[in-house]
C-alpha cells in the first residue's frame, strides 16, 4: 500500500508537470491507452478476456461513471491548485465512503464515527477556506473529483468478485482515457507535445501502472484493517514532492486541515476495527 500511494503521487506529479506545456486531458489520454494495453497484455497472459462481459452489468457501468467523474476533477485539480492542496483534498474519501455505505448501504455507523467524519470534512473546509481571502473556488474540483473517487469505491462494493487484477487495471485505466477524452472535448483539442511534456506523461504513466497494481494486490491480499491506513502515506509523498518539485510551501491552516482529516480517518478505521472484533470472536 505505501509503494502504490508512492507511485500515485510521482503520477500526480507527472500529470501537473507535463501539463504545463500540453493539455491535461491529452496527458490523460495517452497515460490511458498506455496503462490499457499494459494491462490487457496481462490479461491475456493469464488466459483472461481484457473485455469481460461483467464490465457491461449495470453495476460496472455505475463504478465507470464515478470513475470518469473523478478522474476529470482530480486531473483539473492537479493542473490547476497545488499538488499538495488537491492530495490533501483527497484523503477525505473514506470519510465520504463511511458516510455513503450508511445512506445507501444501511450500513451501521455510531456516533463516534459519525462525529470523526464531520470533523473530517471540517478539515476540508480549513483547506478550501470558503468565505475568506485565501479561498481559491478551483480547489473545488478537488472536492468533486474527491466525492466522484468515494462513489466508485462504494459501486466496487458490489462489483463482480471474479474479475482478475488485470481486468480491473483494464476498466480503471479505460476510464482514465475517457476522462482525458472529455477534457479534450472542451479543452481545444490535442496538441504536438514538446519533450519534457512526451517525458513526463511517461513517467505518469509507469507510475500509475506500477501504484494501480500495487494497490490491487494490497487490497486483495492483505487485511484491509491493516493496510488501509497506508493509504494515507500519499499525503506525506505530496507534501515532499510539492515542496521539491514546485516549490510548494503550505501554511499552517492548511497543515492544520491535513491533520484533522488524516486523524478524522485513522479513527474511523480503527474504530470500525475495534467494532469488528466482537463479531470475529464469535464466529
């Protein structure tokens, strides 16, 4: 799990760099169609179809939609705000997902993590700023992107368990082309990409193969419990690429918001843990 939340971030940095000198929506695309074929050669190898007949059920087609949304808000975010704001930003998903599993799963939730997850979101607002002159309105894509992320992982819930990793680095990383192709769609069109914007969206592209994978196996193999709170180690690889790479220096209101919600987090985790282990003891 920390080498996939490494691996996003030096993706999210490829993504804003190479973005400085080609449309992010192009960068989408082809880090898209180069993670697709990785993936579908893999899934070949293993005697798999890239193209599934799962990924037209309709709670595929749900996890796709989510996914395009995210992926499109993120990518803006990232070209748009600072690294280090939009991942912060982002680690307020499983806050989302504990929240939606209550509402449309009927999920139990107690007070205590309801409280964790309202504190969360104050994080959030330390961020944003709203109402203030720090406020910057575009670290709202991030905040959609964020909500979009937390909707495909509540549809993946209930998407088919037989799937291989292949196949879901198949669906997920098609989605990242869609995304891209819908930015284009508004953005002007694709352009001729100089040499550091071919490089970059290279080093996006071999990153996020590598951190999507990584991702799969720590979720399928490991004990979510355990693994899961690793996922918030992005935050601390954005904190120190932002500040190497393009000088990024938050101030402490946002240091403070990061807090909160990696804290809002960790609770619920290992709250939902604590709760789980009655249940276990009686099995």
């Amino acid at each position: 799990m920390t080498q996939s939340m490494a691996g996003f971030a030096v993706e999210d940095m490829g993504v804003k760099a190479a973005a400085r000198s080609m449309p992010v929506g192009e960068v989408l695309v082809i880090c898209g169609l180069i993670g697709l074929g990785v993936f579908a050669v893999l899934a070949v190898a293993q005697g798999d179809s890239p193209l599934p007949r799962a990924f037209f059920g309709r709670t595929m087609v749900f996890r796709s939609v989510f996914e395009v949304g995210g992926r499109l808000f993120y990518a803006l975010a990232l070209s748009l705000i600072p690294l280090s704001a939009a991942s912060a930003i982002l680690q307020a998903t499983p806050l989302v997902v504990i929240a939606g599993a209550a509402l449309v799963f009927g999920e139990r939730v107690g007070w205590r993590r309801w409280t964790a997850v309202g504190l969360g979101f104050v994080g959030v607002l330390m961020i944003l700023r709203p109402g203030v002159a720090g406020f910057d309105a575009l670290a709202l894509l991030a905040v959609a992107g964020m909500v979009g992320f937390a909707f495909r992982d509540l549809a993946t819930r209930a998407a088919p368990k037989g799937l291989s990793n292949a196949q879901l680095g198949v669906a997920g990383f098609t989605m990242l082309g869609v995304a891209g192709a819908v930015i284009l769609c508004f953005s002007g069109g694709p352009v001729w990409p100089d040499g550091a914007g071919v490089a970059f969206t290279l080093v996006a592209a071999a990153f996020g193969i590598f951190a999507y994978a990584a991702l799969t196996a720590a979720m399928r193999t490991g004990e979510i419990a355990v693994v899961t709170p690793f996922r918030y180690t992005r935050l601390v690889f954005a904190l120190v690429i932002g500040f190497a790479v393009f000088g990024e220096r938050p101030d402490a209101m946002m240091l403070a918001g990061c807090v909160v919600i990696v804290g809002s987090g960790l609770y619920t985790l290992f709250r939902a843990r604590k709760l789980a282990r009655p249940v276990a003891a009686l099995r």
